[in-house]
C-alpha cells in the first residue's frame, strides 16, 4: 500500500485521520473550508486557521476505474474504483479515495456497477489511517 507523503500543512489531517477523524482545514477569519490544506486563504488572504471537524459524509462527484498497467501492489485489485467525493458540510472540498464494502476491504470490494454518481457515502479509515468511503445504503 502506498503511504500519503506528509507536509507541514497536510500533517495535522492525517494525525485527525489516524484518530478515525475526518477533518478540513478551514480559514479561521472567513470560515472558508480548503483542501489541500495550505499557509494562506485563497479567499481573504488570512494565514489564520483551524481544523474543523465534518460529519465524514458526502457524495460521489466521479469515479475512475484504473485497470493494468498498474503498480504491483495494485495490479492485483484491478479493476478497482477511484472515486471524488464532494462533502456535504464543505461542498467545495473534494477528497479522493476509494468506496470498499467496509474500513480496510480491499479496493475491488465493491463491484464497479454499484458505483452511482451522487450516491452518499460516508467516510470510515483504514487502521492505518487512510480514508476510504462506504455507501450510506448498501
């Protein structure tokens, strides 16, 4: 499995996802959500922020299904789904993953003609802390 590659502004995210936590960055003078999480505000310019908690839940704004070539380590899951998710308590935040049937399954788990754009999801973490998306209405 591939590891996230961890910044200085992106690590508190993945500390929040290593806890289960679904969290955005969020601009603490406008209130504006953004992810990737970044120094500055794209709307107001503030270098002021905070981690704001969500809910985890969302929908399927596209899907990809990557099939070989492919790296090794996912070769063997192919074809597998990579899905955008819009969130519902931050619709301008998009965040990429996968839908698996439940936290840790494998990336093919969920068979590609259940995959609906629009369908809600709801966010759930691999031990490792990975963020993964379950459908709400399996």
């Amino acid at each position: 499995m591939l590891t996230p590659v961890v910044d200085v502004d992106g690590a508190p995210f993945w500390e929040y996802a290593a806890r289960g936590e679904l969290r955005v960055q969020t601009c603490a003078d406008c209130g504006e959500p953004r992810f990737p999480p970044r120094p500055c505000c794209p709307h107001c310019r503030s270098f002021d922020h905070e981690w704001r908690p969500l809910s985890g839940r969302g929908r399927i704004w596209s899907y990809v299904l990557p099939h070989p070539p492919l790296l090794p380590d996912y070769a063997e899951q192919a074809p597998y789904n990579v899905i955008l998710v819009e969130l519902a308590d931050a619709p301008r935040v998009r965040l990429v993953g996968n839908l698996v049937s439940e936290a840790g399954a494998r990336l093919d788990s969920v068979p590609a003609d259940r995959i609906r754009i629009g369908a809600r999801v709801q966010a759930v973490f691999t031990p490792e802390g990975l963020p993964q998306w379950v459908l709400e209405r399996p």
